[in-house]
C-alpha cells in the first residue's frame, strides 16, 4: 500500500489504501490546509516531476533541495564529518540520482530533524541508507505520521551525536524545537543548522522567532529568551535557515542577540540583555 504525501507540508503517512481523512500538522494553527483543500500525492508521482538539487554550501556542508517547489519547500542539509555524515532536516523526495549524489560523498549515518513541519519522507531516507537513526525529540512525538523503528526519541536540552555535533532544544515554534551546532563549520568558528526555529530573515542580518510564520502567530517572550540561552553556550559565527541562500555569513551570535533585544522591544517586552 503506499504512503501518502501531504501535498501541502509534504509529511508522509503511514501506509493505508486510500489517502487519509486528514493531515493533523496542517490542520494545528502553526500550519494551514492548502486553499484547494487537502490534497496527497504519493513518492512515486512526485519522483515523475521533480528532481532534488544537490548544491555545496561550505567545505564540509552539501544542500539537498526539491525543484520545482513541493510542499513548505525547505532544503536539507549533510554535514560531512568524520565519524559520519548527518543529514539536518528532510525533504519529501527521494530518488536513486539523489541515494547516488549523498553516497558520493560519504554516505549518511544519521537523520536529525528540527521540528514536525520537516519530517517529510524522513523513513524512507532512513531505509534507502541502511535503516540509519532518525534523531527527535521527544516532545514531538505525537506528530509522527509514519512510525519506524530507526526513530530514536531524546530528552533533555542537549544531545550529543559525534565529533562535537550537538542537537540543542530551544523550543518555541514547537516544543521541541532543536537548532544543530556544528563545530567545524564556517572554518572553525562554528555554524548553527537553525531550520526555522531561528528563522533567518530575508535581509540575512537576522533572526526571528515566531509561532506560526504562515499565519504570522509570534513567540511569546520568555519563549524567545529560552530559545537564546539555549544557544548561548555555543561559539558560532554563521546561521544556515531553511532554504538555499538564507544564511547569516558571519557573526552570527551576536545578531541572534541583537534580533531578540528587537524582537522582545518590538512586542513590549523589553530587552533580552541583563
């Protein structure tokens, strides 16, 4: 039986006959059902029309993106790193051009995944390498669509994986929304892998925090506070968001505090300095 697609956030459900009554993330108010109303597609329909771009960011750090757009439209992210290459965030589509593309450049040992929105056809990338591990946290659970045993749940704030790549909880957009630090990034001095739970904007010198961002819901205050001490123990230089071309090149720490003091300002809250 196949595994439906959500057109709209591109998660895949477990296998059924028939397509699903409905899509429970984009029912929930951070998400919206699509203005043609709920609509599902299935892997192989999507491999007929698109393909995935596969793009270096940095030494190190590979883009994988789906052209044309389907679903939110993110692009995930492999970090190439000696004791094995993660994959950060997913996308829907995966094809045997793609399973060639991430092999040529060293394989993949792991899965680690910012929030629910990102899940997409993450067990089918599990199995196409092997059944590697798919990294989430455990407050989200409940919006798993596709259970598998290659999931592995953690708590707390912090995980440590290999070579000093850290997943860190910040919650706020979901609760257990994580950012990944990467030590090795940006030569040295370190990159965050936000996704959008520190979603980078458009004029690439910030930062923000919101909700829902299709439905412009914003992060309490004490939410946006959690979510920069989470990271403050971090050196880093550069900030990587969802998609191609969205990062903050350089010093990026300080413009992830200068966009929490705006932010907090901005909603009469203060700032988010002592």
């Amino acid at each position: 039986m196949p595994h439906f697609l959500c057109t709209t956030c591109g998660t895949q459900h477990a296998e059924s006959p028939d397509p699903p009554e409905r899509c429970v993330i984009c029912e929930d108010e951070r998400q919206y059902i699509g203005w043609g109303g709920q609509q599902w597609t299935t892997l192989d329909q999507l491999r007929s029309d698109h393909s995935n771009q596969v793009r270096t960011e940095e030494p190190g750090l590979t883009g994988i993106g789906t052209t044309p757009k389907f679903g939110i439209g993110q692009r995930a992210l492999l970090v190439r790193s000696p004791g094995g290459n993660v994959l950060w965030d997913c996308v829907s589509l995966i094809d045997e051009a793609t399973i060639r593309a991430v092999n040529d450049l060293g394989g993949l040992s792991a899965i680690a995944i910012s929030h629910p929105h990102y899940y997409s056809s993450m067990v089918e990338w599990s199995r196409a390498f092997g059944g590697v591990p798919i990294h989430l946290h455990a407050a989200d659970r409940r919006w798993v669509k596709r259970p598998d045993p290659a999931l592995e749940f953690w708590d707390g704030e912090t995980k440590a994986l290999h070579d000093g790549i850290t997943l860190v909880r910040c919650g706020g957009h979901f609760e257990g929304g994580t950012v990944l630090h990467w030590p090795a990034g940006a030569d040295g001095k370190g990159a965050l892998l936000s996704g959008d739970i520190l979603q980078v904007c458009m004029d690439r010198r910030h930062v923000s925090f919101m909700y829902s961002y299709p439905n412009y819901i914003p992060l309490p205050a004490d939410e946006v506070r959690k979510a920069v001490a989470a990271v403050e123990p971090f050196a880093f230089d550069r900030i990587y968001g969802f998609m191609f071309d969205l990062a903050i090149e350089k010093d990026a720490k300080a413009a992830v505090q200068r966009s929490a003091d705006r932010y907090l300002r901005m909603i009469g809250a203060g700032g988010n300095g002592p």
